[in-house]
C-alpha cells in the first residue's frame, strides 16, 4: 500500500473504518465490490425532484464550471467523471484563507478549506440544474453538518462554492424547493459561498476512484455513488469516465 494511502486510511480511524481494524475493513470492501450493483445502489440515494425552473444555455464564451463540496473529494470527482456533459472534474480545496494548501493541511481542518471538485461541463449537453440535481440525490447527503459518513471536520462540509451570481440564484432557489418539498427527513444544511480560489490537488488525488477501483474506501464509499448515479441517472451516465491529467494537481 502506498504511503497515501496508508495516510488517508489513517484519517479515517475517527470514523467506522478503523474501529473494525484493517483486516476486516478488507474483507468488506471486497464483499461490497464483489455484491450485486443494483442492490449498493439502493444505499445511500435520495433521488430529489429537478429544479422548477432552469437557466437558459449561455450563447458562447468559455465553458463554465461550478465548485462542489461533500465530503471526501474522491467519490464527488469519481461521480461527475461519469456524467455526460461534463467535460472535467478536478479534485482541490475551497473555501478557506491560507494559499495554495497542502492536503495535510486542508485534513487538519485548520485552513478552513474544504475537498472541493471543480465542475466544467457544456450548457448544451447538461444544465446546471441537473448537475446540482446529481448533487444532492447520489453524491453526498446534504443534511450532514461538516461531516460524511466516516469522515469528520469541516473540510468535509457540505457546500455549493458559486463564481458569478446566476449560480448563486439557482442553488438558492434550488435548496428552498427541495426544503418546501420536504425532499430530505432532516434540513438541508449545504452552505453557498463565494468562490475566492479554487487550489488543485495534488497530483495522486486525481482520477482517485479510478486508478484505486480495490481500495476498501473506495469500495465501501464511493463505488456505491457510482452505482446510483447509473440506476436513477441512465439518461446522463457514461461508462466510459472522463478523465483529467494529473499535470492539473501539484506534484
């Protein structure tokens, strides 16, 4: 195993992952992988309504991207590398005060940052709307404050990072539907700020949940996410993930 890996695991003994020690850990990710896809998808989904009302594509100009964060950035990039439309989805940190973090300093949860992933997508192809839509069905559970699943601290808040103001309106409107319709048991607890900067990660954070398909993390964390968005989202899963060049991350 490499040394981050060996890191990232450890990260995660404050969650349920180490309390059954590495061993067993092992044993279920491969009984997870191993199991019916169709059945891990029916885990951990809240297919919500799409938005009411959409914003027309733009007409040119460079395509636009939106910064999301729930969580561990690993399976938030492993989802979007498999929607259609989208044309890159970069792993990196947002949200915080201190420049160009590192990821041991974003997981101290003392920069204020968040794991982020950088959207870019083509308007014509897929709307934000569906994008955000994705966001709270299959990609992470938006009523977990500064948590998901095993993974603890403010880093791995849930927030929607907006760069002009037709994001900011739509994510708005977005999550006071879904709160009218009572689409989630407990509130919403997404945050929508300001994008300042978005950092890139570090190069072996990209394309994660790709080249790791066995990492019981993986396996028992984000695979499922995957999953959910081929059952409940067909009409825009591609199979075949696009991928980003680990020239985009720091060394």
């Amino acid at each position: 195993m490499a040394d981050h890996r060996i890191a990232r695991l450890s990260l995660r003994c404050a969650g349920m992952a180490c309390r059954y020690g590495a061993m067993t850990l092992f044993v279920l990710g491969l009984h997870a992988f191993g199991g019916d896809p169709a059945a891990r998808a029916a885990e951990g989904a809240n297919l919500v309504p799409p938005p009411a009302a959409e914003e027309a594509a733009p007409s040119g100009g460079a395509l636009p991207s939106v910064v999301l964060a729930g969580g561990c950035f690993w399976g938030i990039q492993a989802v979007y590398q498999h929607v259609e439309g989208v044309h890159q989805a970069v792993s990196g940190y947002a949200g915080g005060t201190s420049a160009n973090p590192s990821y041991e300093q974003v997981s101290s949860g003392r920069t204020g940052h968040a794991e982020a992933v950088q959207v870019t997508f083509d308007p014509h192809k897929i709307s934000l709307g569906k994008i955000l839509q994705i966001f709270f069905s299959v990609a992470h559970d938006p009523t977990q404050l500064n948590r998901q699943g095993p993974d603890f601290g403010t880093q791995y808040r849930s927030a929607i990072f907006f760069s002009d103001e037709t994001e900011k309106r739509v994510a708005q409107s977005y999550i006071a539907q879904l709160d009218r319709a009572k689409a989630f048991r407990r509130p919403i607890v997404t945050r929508i700020d300001p994008l300042t900067k978005f950092y890139p990660a570090e190069a072996y954070h990209q394309n994660y949940a790709l080249t790791h398909p066995y990492s019981p993390y993986i396996v028992i964390n984000d695979l499922p996410k995957v999953d959910n968005l081929k059952q409940l989202f067909s009409e825009v899963y591609r199979e075949q993930p696009v991928t980003v060049a680990t020239a985009v991350g720091k060394p």
